[in-house]
C-alpha cells in the first residue's frame, strides 16, 4: 500500500471474523433475538456473540429494537449499512459451494457433467 | 442453520479473517514474496503472515514456488481455487469505498450530487 486509505482493509477490520460474517448471513433474513442468533450461529458462544452484535451496532450495521413487553423483548436488525455489506455474505457463499462442499446448496447456476 | 453444510460458514473458516482477506488482496496483482507481503500488509507480523500464507497453501488457494538462486528466492502465488476467492475482496472493496472511507479509491461508477 502506498499509505491512501484501502476500502478493503477498512472492510477487513469490521467483517474479516467468521462470527461477524455468520451473523449477517442470519441477520439478512429479518429481525432475530439473541437466543435465535445464538442457535443459528453454531458454535458461538454467548460473550462471542453479545460482543458481535455490540461491534456491529456501534458500526451502525444494526439496530437493536426493545419492545415494551414483559419480559422485555430484543430483536436485532440490519441497518442500510449492514444491508449493503450482504454482497460479500453472497460472494462467500458462492465461493463455498463451489470449492468448498462436496454437495452445494440449491443454487442458481447447477451444471452437471453427465 | 438445519444442519446442512453452509457455503457461508464453510467459506468464512477459511475467509474469515482480516489478514487473509489482505494477503488475497496483494496476490491479485501477481507473484509476490514473503518480503514484498511483510510490507504490503500493514500491520501484520512476520508469524502471522507466516501462519496465514502455510494455511492458504495448505486449503490449496495458493502455491509456493522456490527458484534454485542463491540465496533461494519463493515467490507465492494464487492458484485456481485461490483466484476464485478475489469476488469476495472486490466485494469487500466495494463496501469499503462506499460505506468506510471518506474519500473512497478510484472506482468505475462515481456519483457527484453537484
């Protein structure tokens, strides 16, 4: 690098995490609580998680809603600027079909050889 | 997740991570050695980048070569499956420029509101 700013390495510094990214993957479905984002995320732990979701707020990738319920309900959704990170979830997922599984998920372009 | 393998989780193993998500960056441009990566990837030591390069070789997404000079000179570069990965650092970039830098690098489609 020659000392300008690099939009990858600023997007590395908040995305390059297997959690971050495994959470986005979730979040980009709609609104999900803490417990459905620790199910959902296999094998995070919940001080790993919290710690995610309190990253990405701070970013403003998401929003956490509190609704006035007893006991009070969290949901956490994606923000225009964690919408916009969706791309690099869908370019990973394309990646790991391809080279990384033996038996892709249903995608949009399957080529067989016989 | 139902249990099924995810092209996600299984691409974020391996991509996961800041460093590596550099170090693809700069061997986009070509062959590159552990020297000219030292000083490209800003920031990184000379274990980690070490680490980082001997994973990538070992998941395939890069080779190493070592011509007979004296001293030897190893030059790593991209193989296929490593090529492959570049649409997620482009995407990276993409969000980076737009969202994460003030005065974003050079891109094909600039806006101007004036």
């Amino acid at each position: 690098m020659d000392g300008r700013a690099c939009g990858v390495a600023e997007a590395a510094k908040i995305l390059g995490d297997k959690w971050t990214l495994l959470l986005l993957r979730d979040l980009a479905q709609g609104s999900r609580r803490f417990k459905d984002l620790e199910r959902s995320v296999d094998g995070i732990s919940p001080t790993m998680l919290a710690g995610r979701l309190r990253e990405l707020e701070r970013q403003g990738l998401l929003t956490r809603t509190t609704y006035n319920e007893i006991p009070p309900r969290v949901e956490y959704h994606l923000t225009d600027k964690g919408t916009e990170a969706l791309p690099i979830v869908e370019a990973l997922r394309d990646y790991g079909n391809r080279w990384l599984l033996s038996r892709p998920e249903p995608s949009d372009a399957v080529l067989s050889s016989t």
